[in-house]
C-alpha cells in the first residue's frame, strides 16, 4: 500500500496592499488567457445556439417524433408483445 505524506503549505502574511496586487496579477492573468484564445468559447456557443434552433424547427415540422400521452406508445416505436 502506498502511504503519502501531508503536503505543507507555506504560509507568507502579506500586507492589504501586497494581498491586492496578487490578486490583481491573478484576474490580469486570466483575463489574458481568455482575450488570446476565446475563439472555442464562441465557437461552443453557436454550435449550441445552431443545435436548438435546428430542433425547434424539426420538432415545428413534425420530424423529431413528441412524447407519447400516457398510455401510449409513439408513432414509430418498436415494442414486443407479450403473450400470456
């Protein structure tokens, strides 16, 4: 069995003004990352946005086949019968 030890983490006090500027430097860093490469986050959300229009227009048209009501089974729908 393997046995890991605890990691230790070290601990810096740092003043309001020192605690301010790293934070700054964090949101700085992300806000880089995501303006040079943004590209996927837009690309994802067209294709989402493509996706639910092209179901809502097959499901106007009547070619992606709606819940059944209760008790009934879907036009189209393969389903054993049982014989007792």
């Amino acid at each position: 069995m393997l046995k890991s030890k605890p990691i230790q983490m070290k601990t810096t006090n740092f003043t309001p003004e020192e605690s301010f500027q790293l934070i700054d430097s964090v949101i700085q860093k992300a806000k880089s990352r995501f303006e040079e490469n943004g590209i996927p986050f837009i690309l994802w959300g067209v294709i989402i946005a493509l996706c639910s229009y092209a179901q809502a227009y097959m499901i106007s048209i009547n070619i992606i086949i709606k819940p059944a009501k209760k008790g009934e089974l879907p036009k189209g729908s393969w389903h054993w019968n049982e014989t007792k």
